[in-house]
C-alpha cells in the first residue's frame, strides 16, 4: 500500500468521524443564565403581559441572538450540558421557550452578564439547580 493510499483512506475516515459528531449534535452552544422579576417592559413588547406564555417559559435574547430585534417572539428548545458545579444539570430536561425581552436591556439584571440566551426562573429551573448562576446549554431554534 502506498503512502497516498493510506492518507486517502485515513482522511475518509477522519471525515467520516467528523459528519457523525455533527450529526449528534442538535444545535448551537452557549452559556445561560437566569432572571426574575419584574419581567415588564421587555424590549419586545413593552408593558403588554399578553406577551408571556401561560406556561411561564420564556426568555430574554443575548446579544448573540438578539438580531436587532428579530428574536423576539422566536421560540428555542434548550437544554442544560455543563456547569461548573457538578450535577448542576438536571438530567434529560429540555425547555422550550419564547423570547419576550433583550438581556442587554431587561428591567431584572441576569444571574451572569453576557450570557446567549437568559431564561425566566421557572424556565432555568426546569434544565438547571436554579441557584446556578451560569449554565452551558445546547438551543436549537423551532
């Protein structure tokens, strides 16, 4: 076998091994964290409550996804993957929620600045110990 042969056949493999990692993976990542209230007014919405899931998961857009206002009324599946605290996750949970606010700008200041997407604390707390003040997630657009 030649040295070319090798290659070739090694970088198919490497190539191979690369298209099933992403295939495992179901979004994007980032950090999350948490806000309470008082939840109004949001940059999305102003002073209107209608905007607020009844089932109270919703969340404030980082900068990272703000989009210049285009994230509000996007909704994201997120999921807890890490935390610097061990068994901070809450295993297989997953939250869906709607962005209502801009965390730049929300009237509550989050758990930790600069995080990628802000959930309301009865959303955090479905994913996440709710006294984490810093979680990594995985979120995914639907």
């Amino acid at each position: 076998m030649s040295i070319f042969g090798a290659s070739a056949t090694s970088l198919s493999l490497l190539v191979l091994l690369l298209a099933t990692l992403f295939q495992l993976s179901y979004g994007d990542v980032g950090t999350c964290a948490a806000y309470s209230a008082p939840y109004l007014p949001t940059a999305c919405y102003g002073n209107s409550s209608s905007q607020f899931p009844s089932s109270n998961m919703f969340a404030a857009a980082g900068e990272g996804i703000w989009d210049n206002g285009a994230a509000c009324g996007r909704q994201y599946l997120v999921r807890c993957i890490s935390a610097a605290v061990p068994r901070t996750c809450l295993p297989d949970q997953m939250v869906q929620v709607r962005i209502v606010d801009r965390a730049q700008t929300s009237r509550s200041r989050p758990s930790s600045d600069g995080a990628t997407i802000v959930l309301a604390t009865p959303a955090f707390g479905t994913i996440a110990d709710p006294s984490a003040p810093l979680i990594n997630v995985e979120f995914q657009q639907v």
